[in-house]
C-alpha cells in the first residue's frame, strides 16, 4: 500500500476550514465553524439560537467574545486556553513530526475497529507551555 500524497501535499495544506451543527438538547442547535492558518492561527465561532461567539487566536495571544457568558466586547483568552488553541491549530495533527515537536508516542496494543485489526498508540504531547502575554 502507498501513501496518498504524502507529506509535501499535506504540507502544501496552508488553510483548512471545518463546518458542522451541534445540538444542545431541549431544540437548541447550533452551527460551528473552525479555521486554521498556518502558521498557528486559529478561530473558533459558534452560533447558537442566533448569538454568535468567537474564539481565536495567533498563537501567542488569543481573545473571545462570549454573549453568552455576558462578554459583549473582546476578551483576552486563558493561558490554558491558549495551550489548547495552539495544540488544535496543528494542521498536520500530533502525529505528523512527533519528534520535533517533543512528543512521545507509545505502542500500547491491538484492538479491533470495524472488524479489522488497529494500533492503539499513547500520545505525551511536548507541547510547550504558553507564556501569558506581555510576559517574557
């Protein structure tokens, strides 16, 4: 078996945007919608019941605008909200150069998935911890 493409394709990749409903029970559903640029940008925007929040972020700084939590205006964004962003904003996946990104990834069995035969992989992300902005 061959690969389909392989990495300079997924490399090539400079943008990827992903659409979807969600549903929050008792007849609220919402529309999410994620956008990753490369290098490390991401937004985050949901729309639930016609209000609509924003997540996003360069991957150094981030802010939210949440109505629904009561934040009309711009907010900066939680380190550890950042930590998060910056892990989902790798196009590529934890997979891809695991290595270099100071991950470890670990064999631990064989499960059956479908009715085939897959690896079970345990994945420590090295992923660095955010400084909390104007801090250095």
């Amino acid at each position: 078996m061959t690969a389909r493409g392989g990495i300079q394709k997924l490399r090539a990749l400079q943008t990827l945007r992903q659409e979807g409903r969600v549903s929050a029970g008792a007849g609220r559903e919402g529309l999410v919608t994620r956008e990753i640029k490369r290098p490390g940008r991401i937004r985050f925007e949901f729309t639930v019941q016609g209000v609509t929040s924003v997540f996003a972020s360069d991957g150094q700084r981030g802010w939210k605008v949440s109505p629904l939590e009561g934040e009309m205006g711009p907010q900066p964004l939680p380190n550890e909200v950042l930590i998060d962003a910056r892990e989902q904003a790798d196009i590529d996946g934890p997979l891809v150069d695991w290595k270099s990104k100071g991950s470890q990834v670990e064999l631990v069995g064989r499960e059956a998935v479908g009715g085939h035969d897959a690896y079970k992989l345990k994945l420590t992300s090295g992923a660095a911890e955010c400084s909390p902005p104007g801090s250095t």
